[in-house]
C-alpha cells in the first residue's frame, strides 16, 4: 500500500530559479536563501520518497487566463519546463507517474472533487523550483512527480477549507494504491507577499510566522481562513498559501515539525519553508489505541545483551 511520509511547503520565488540559472547563488544575497535548504536536501536524501506530489500554481504559463481550472491534475507520462519568456529552464524534464496520478483522479473525482484531468502540460517557476531545493540541481530528478495545478490567479481561488479536504481525499486515495510507495506531497508558493499595486513589497512576518505555527499544530484553524484574511494580511499574492493546506490536509492530524526556515527577502517576497513528517505507523497506531482506551500493542523487544540476561537470571536466583 503506498503512504504519504511526509508534507513539505516551500516558496517557490522566481527569481531563485533565475539566480540557480545564473549561476549566482554563492552571491551574498542569493547564499542567505540557499543556505536555509541545505538541511532540507539532506533531509530529502534520506527521506528518498518514491513519488512527490506537487501542488503549485500555474503562472499563465501551461493555462492563459482563457482557461483556468481550479485543480488541475498532470497525469502524463512528462512534463517539459516551461519557457516564461526567457526560454525553459535548464532544468530536466518532470517525470510523472500516471499509474498513480490516474488512481488519484479516479478517487478523488468518485469522493466528489471535480478535478480537472490533464494530459500533456509544461510546469512553470511555480513546481520546479521547490524541486531544485529541495532536490537540488541533478540531470535527472530523483524520482516522479506528479504536478496538481491550483488556481490562485484569476478570481475566485478555491477556499482554504476546500483545499485542506482536497488533500485529505487525496490521502485517501494515496492510502488505496496498492503499491508500496513513499509519496512526499509538496505544497507551494507564498509566504507573504505583493508583487504590484500601492502595497508591492508587503511582508508581514508576525502573519507568516503565526502561519507555520498553525500549519504544524492547528491547520483546521487555517482551514477556516477567509480569502480576504490573506489578502490584507499577505497580501494579494499570498492567497498562494492555500496551496499549503492541500499539502496539510493529506498528512495526518497530529505530525513532526522536522524543520523550519524563513528569510525576507528574496525579490520582493517572504521566503518561508517547513517540513512536517507524518509519525510512524506502529508509533500511531500504539498512541490511537491508547487514546481509544484500549490496551496499546506492545513494543517489540530487543533480543536481551549478555549483561541484561545474566542480570535477569542474578534477580531470579536471587529471588529463590
Ligand atoms: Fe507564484
């Protein structure tokens, strides 16, 4: 059965991807931001998922303003990067897992979620530059990616609240595929930030900082987050962290805050970063049965040292 370990959140600023491009990430502004995912890809490295799921938003890139789903779900076999107006990125092409992806559509659109089923898209800024830091720049990414497109540029985005129940339905359908697969799920964009209008430059670290908190301990409270919240509080372009909730939503309630960054700015926007691990099946299910009254499982024993037997023994003989 594959399972989701783990949800990570991360910006995904454009220009990061133009100073990994340009080679200026050893520059003293660039170093700041880099520096912070650093344990991140060392984490990444260990947790070797099998696949990522990858919730971003499509910049006007794969999708013009005359057609934009709300949630749209690459099932194709790859997705070439995108050109922005520079040419596509240096980067390799996205490979997809479309065994999985179909399996995610079917269940997902059957619990009442009217995905939108994509079979040939190129990804943008906004999905492969959460992968270069989280990944690095390697020739090939080390595992298959599967891209879920969230509106939040044409008005109305979806709620927060229908965001983290999309991710939980895709829990579900995750929990149902019958190969034993690692799925690290990537929630992206934000943190706080306005990219024009009288407020451009709008970062409000007590609002981001507040957010990471909750996302860990109290993602329901977010989940019930109105539009306009973000809007005054983040900014016009921080309604990008419902995108977040997708990721939460498909971990379980109670998770580890495995690690944390923030730093502002890089261009004009908050950087905010987190990973939280899903706890380990045997650790859950011993805390949900005791929590249920019940009488938890009993933890494996270790084979006992040498010392710890004949202990055991002096005790009983002593016992005679
Ligand atoms: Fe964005």
């Amino acid at each position: 059965m594959a399972r989701i370990i783990a949800g990570v959140a991360s910006s995904h600023v454009p220009a990061i991807g133009a100073a990994i491009d340009n080679h200026r990430t050893e520059e003293p502004y660039w170093k700041r931001v880099f520096s912070g995912f650093e344990k991140s890809k060392e984490w990444m490295a260990k947790a070797k998922p099998d696949v990522c799921i990858a919730v971003y938003n499509d910049h006007a890139s794969a999708f013009s303003v005359e057609f934009v789903p709300t949630f749209a779900l690459g099932c194709a076999a790859e997705f070439p990067p995108a050109d922005e107006g520079w040419g596509p990125r240096p980067v390799p092409v996205v490979k997809g897992h479309p065994e999985l992806a179909a399996h995610i559509a079917q269940s997902v659109i059957l619990d009442e979620f009217d995905l939108t089923v994509v079979n040939k898209m190129e990804v943008d800024h906004g999905l492969t530059v959460p992968l270069n830091l989280l990944f690095g720049s390697p020739k090939e990414w080390p595992c298959p990616v599967i891209p879920l497109a969230v509106n939040v540029v044409l008005y109305p985005p979806p709620t927060g609240h229908r965001c983290f129940m999309l991710g939980r339905a895709i829990r579900k359908a995750v929990e149902s595929y019958p190969e034993d697969l690692r799925v690290v799920v990537f929630g992206t964009g934000g943190m706080s930030h306005q990219i024009s209008g009288p407020r451009a430059g709008l970062i409000n670290k007590k609002f981001d900082t507040a957010f990471l908190d909750n996302l860990t301990k109290d993602p329901a409270k977010l989940a019930r987050m109105p539009h306009v919240e973000y809007m005054r509080e983040a900014g016009a372009e921080g309604i990008e962290m419902v995108m977040w909730l997708v990721m939460r939503g498909a971990l379980d309630d109670k998770v580890d805050e495995v690690y944390r960054f923030y730093t502002v700015p890089a261009s004009n926007t908050a950087v905010g970063h987190i990973i939280l691990a899903n706890r380990p099946r045997a650790a859950r299910h011993r805390a949900g049965a005791h929590k249920a009254g019940k009488r938890p499982t009993a933890r494996k024993t270790k084979t006992p040292t040498k010392r710890a037997a004949a202990r055991a023994k002096a005790v009983v003989i002593r016992g005679r």
